[in-house]
C-alpha cells in the first residue's frame, strides 16, 4: 500500500494462493490485512485508488462506505485498449485502430482536468468525443457545450473522421457510451495516479526475481527490503552534468514498438537502510526478537498428495516403455 502525497510504501502483505479460496482472492485479503494494519496505528483512509478489482470494489462500497473508492486511470486505460485494439482488427473498423492513441490520451485528459468530485463533468467531458470523433465539436451537453482545443489546424482539419451510419461509427458509438463504461469514467482517479506502485514492482523484480522460487519468509524479507529500499530513494532528484544542466535519458521499451520514451535521470540511490538492518538484526539476535518466530502458510505444494519415489518412476517407464 502506497500513500500517494508522500509517495511511501506504508504496508506490505504476502499472501499466498493457498490462504485464501484461490489467487483471484489474494488481493482483497492482502488489502484486508493492510487495512487492518492501518485502523491499528489509528489511520483512517480517506481516499483509495485501487485497479478495477470487482470483488474490492463491492467490498469497500459495503463494508467501508465513507471512504471515497476511486479507479487508478492507468488500468480503465489499460482495460479501454484492449478493447479497441480487438474492435480496430474488425473488417471496415481499421480506422478505430487509428484513432486509438488520440481516444486513450483523451481518457487521461478527462480524468486529469477534472476534480475528483465532479463524476457528471468527466462523464460529459468523455461522452464529447463520441461527437469530436465525427468532426462535431460543439453542442455536446449542457455540463460540456464545446470541445476544448479551439480552432483544428489545417493539418487536423485533414483527420480521418468517423462517419454516422458505418460500421466503424456504429460500433465505436457504442463502446464509447456503453453504460458500464460510463459508470467507471465517473469513478477515474484523476489527482493520484498510481505510476509510484507500478515503479514499486521494478523494484521488488530487483530483489526478487520472478524465476527464482523464494520460501515464504524469504519471499516477505525480500518485500521488506524493497520497500526499505524504495521509501528510502523515491524522492531522488534530478541528476544533473558538470554543466548544472539537467539530465534525461531516451529509451525504446519494446511495448512502445519503435516508439520512444523521454526518462528523468535521478541522482544515484543510496542504501543508508543498509546499516540500520545491521544494527536492528544484532540487537534482535540479542534478544532473540519475535519477528523471526512468525509461523509460515503451509507452502502450495502441500495440498497435493506426492507419489512414493519408486511407484513414479515405474508408472514413467509403463508409459513410454515399447512393446
Ligand atoms: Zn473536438
């Protein structure tokens, strides 16, 4: 759990798939836990950005009414071009594929030049496009009368535009306004993104890499650390040369299929949380601390019966044996 005005990791949870009814479940346990971790030291939510998870949304809307649940934009976004990248392979829908860059950057626009309160505004402000898409720019909604970028140039004026009564029209209409779609545009985190988390993740890949399997304390020492590690660099500031200028860096993610990205570079990280885990660690083998007598789940594979060496090996052979 991120607190996203101080960009500090505030809790972290493991859980594992055979705690709870299966891994769709861990996540809602793992913010459960965090939760109660937070009402423990007297910490009460205001604000919760979440992905689209539909069993934590139910869960807060019952359990926890008074905190205001809001959906990161980056994961509706995530959502969003799926389903034009699906609708783009159509046959007479290329054109949507085209205009998927501009639709999603407009999703990130509605959410970003909108206070999080005003739901009816960013609802009009998406539903605009659905006119702006066929080179209407005005008369949209009462809450939203006309498209914010003013006179097209030449050159945009030459877009592709989306005509009524096609295909491609019909169903990019459709999409754009279905209802459900509608709901989670009222519920875009627009203030907090979650990009923070996401940097987070880099982070714990570093200290525990996916490929390597880790026993279940290793696996929560190693999310200790990351977060150690990343509370103590995450406000690192810009790098800059001899010159005082300051330094970027240009990279071409795979994802971005020969796109490019413009990265800060930040001063170096530093590990002074290094030597206070020293000192902490001799004074708990002194005491002989409490952390390190936590009980373990039980690993995953515990649940499934294991054959004696012997019988396995001969059902091996009856199966690939040639007769
Ligand atoms: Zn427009």
């Amino acid at each position: 759990m991120l607190e996203l005005n101080l960009n500090k990791i505030v809790d972290i949870q493991l859980v594992q798939s055979n705690e709870v009814k299966g891994s769709y479940h861990m996540e809602k346990e793992g913010l459960y836990c965090c939760m109660d971790f937070l009402q423990g030291h007297n910490l009460a939510i205001d604000v919760l950005v979440t992905d689209r998870h539909k069993q934590i949304n139910k869960w807060i809307r019952e359990v926890h009414p008074y905190i205001k649940h809001y959906f990161d934009t980056w994961h509706v976004a995530k959502g969003f071009r799926k389903k034009f990248e699906k609708l783009g392979k159509q046959k007479d829908c290329e054109l949507v594929s085209e205009w998927q860059k501009s639709i999603i950057n407009h999703l990130y626009w509605c959410a970003s030049t909108t206070p999080d309160d005003d739901s009816e505004l960013v609802q009009a402000k998406w539903l605009s496009l659905d006119n702006h898409v066929h080179d209407v720019h005005r008369r949209h909604s009462t809450k939203f009368p006309k498209c914010s970028h003013g006179r097209l140039r030449r050159q945009e004026r030459k877009k592709k535009w989306f005509k009524r009564h096609t295909k491609a029209s019909e169903k990019l209409t459709s999409l754009l306004t279905k209802p459900t779609h509608l709901k989670d545009m009222t519920r875009l985190s627009g203030a907090h993104q979650t990009s923070s988390l996401e940097s987070f993740h880099n982070v714990v890949i570093n200290f525990a890499p996916k490929a390597v399997a880790f026993s279940y304390k290793g696996m929560k020492s190693r999310l200790k650390l990351a977060a150690l590690h990343f509370n103590e660099n995450s406000d690192r500031p810009q790098a800059v040369t001899k010159q005082d200028v300051e330094r970027y860096d240009v990279i071409q993610p795979k994802y971005k299929s020969g796109g490019y990205l413009v990265r800060k570079v930040h001063v170096k990280a530093t590990y002074g949380y290094v030597e206070q885990l020293l000192q902490e660690t001799i004074e708990q083998c002194n005491t002989g601390g409490s952390d390190l007598q936590e009980e373990d789940p039980k690993p995953l594979c515990s649940a499934f019966e294991r054959p004696g060496k012997a019988t396995a090996i001969q059902q091996h052979k009856s199966r690939f044996s040639t007769t």
